[in-house]
C-alpha cells in the first residue's frame, strides 16, 4: 500500500489502531479501478459471445436460488448457447460494475444505469413443525452478524431470549424446524411449500415487501441476458399467489 501510495503521488488509505480506510483519493482511485474493471467485462462478454461461450451471471438469495436451481430446467435449456453462474448470497445484488448480470432485490433500484422489473410482493411468516405444540417458545436464528436481512433479524428483535440454535446460513433453518428444534421466520413460498411444516399465527406484515429483478442498462439487451431475464420473470411470477402468503401450507 505505501509503494502503491508513492507511485501515485497521493495518501490512499488514513491509518488508525482499529485499521485502514480509503481516503477521498482512495475512493476516487477505487471508482475509476472499478470503470476499468466493467469495461473489460464488457470487452470480454463481447468476445466470448464471439466464440458462443457467454456466461449469465445471476446475483441472488438464499431462497430465490433454491426456487432457480429447483426450476433450472425453466431457465437454461438444452441447446441454449451460453452457461449460467450463480452466485448466492443475502447482501444486496451489485450491478453497476457489471460485477453481475442479473439480480434480485427487495426494493426498486435508485442507480439509473440499471433497469428493473417489478414481480410481486414477498410475504413471511412463522413456521414450526406440523403438529408441534403451539406453547412452543423455542426459537431457531440465523446469527446475528450474517442477518443481514429484515426476516432473519426478526427473532433477534422480538424473541432473543428464546432462541435455542444459530445458523450462519437460512439453508439450514427448515431442516432445524422440521427436526423439531424449534420455530423460527421464513418466506410464506418457502414454508408453505414445506410439506412438514405449518405457519403458526397470520402474516407478518411489517416484513412484506416488494421484489424487483435487476439488469444493468445496457446489457439487458444482450441476447442471452434478456433471455434468461425473461425465463426468470415467468418462473417467479407463476408462483405470485406463493410469494404474497396467498396459499396457506398443505396439508
């Protein structure tokens, strides 16, 4: 850093005992790295589309993946001239570096390089295992440090001292529940599918929220991103009434 600091001529980084930060120059040098860095993923989309290799690089959730990977067959298809990636996690999709193709979010985008398209509303609500006594207070949490989310923050807010078992990942929730550990927060198209498992109580209404699919400007009309874009939106928006807690779980 302090090499890269006397080559260009400028202080990058202010240092502190509890660490490094970018100064305003860092994040200047930082932006314009990150303007090269999308382009040359634009020259290389470019040339791999070439050579009929290109990659959809799809950014999104735990639970939205599970439904993709469930559904795949509905978003690539066979003869179909380019690969998917997918990467998943809870922090928010980033699409302005071109870091990703596709992403989901929870709210539309304010960035006006990006396009999104709306696909309904998203409900939660409290599961516990089919049949479990509703006296129950035991409570399953995705730790505190990886609840990024509204949902997976909700039992730290409103039940803290009841929860019995963390995760670091939402992955392993529905099996904690269904194993009989405890209750704990999930998307009503989650646990509704779930055949062992049963809402106890209504919706939670503070934690609906609305649901966008996430595509940069301009490379929303490359062949192969409107395309998957597209599969995308007919998959998710076939399971609407799932999504909205509209479809109470099955018996």
């Amino acid at each position: 850093m302090l090499d890269l600091e006397q080559d260009v001529g400028r202080a990058l980084f202010s240092r502190s005992q509890t660490g490094y930060r970018l100064t305003q120059d860092g994040q200047a040098l930082l932006d314009h790295l990150q303007e090269m860095e999308a382009a040359a993923r634009k020259v290389e989309a470019w040339r791999q589309s070439g050579e009929g290799g290109t990659t959809v690089r799809i950014t999104t959730g735990t639970w939205l993946a599970w439904l993709l990977t469930e559904n795949f067959a509905a978003i690539r298809m066979p003869g179909d001239g380019f690969a998917i990636a997918l990467s998943i996690g809870e922090a928010r999709a980033s699409l302005a570096y071109r870091e990703s193709d596709i992403g989901i979010r929870a709210f539309e985008p304010e960035e006006a390089n990006l396009a999104a398209r709306l696909l309904g509303e998203v409900a939660y609500a409290v599961y516990a295992r089919r049949n479990a006594a509703e006296t129950d207070e035991r409570w399953i949490a995705v730790g505190e440090e990886e609840a990024i989310s509204a949902y997976l923050r909700w039992p730290h807010a409103h039940a803290a001292a009841n929860i019995v078992a963390t995760v670091n990942r939402p992955r392993s929730l529905p099996d904690l529940v269904r194993a009989g550990a405890g209750k704990t927060v999930l998307p009503c198209f989650v646990g509704d599918l779930h055949p062992e498992l049963q809402r106890q109580g209504g919706e939670l209404p503070e934690l609906r929220h609305r649901q966008w699919i996430v595509m940069n400007a301009e490379d929303r009309h490359r062949p192969e991103i409107r395309t998957v874009a597209d599969r995308m939106t007919k998959l998710i928006r076939s399971y609407a009434d799932l999504f909205a807690g509209k479809r109470p779980s099955r018996g």
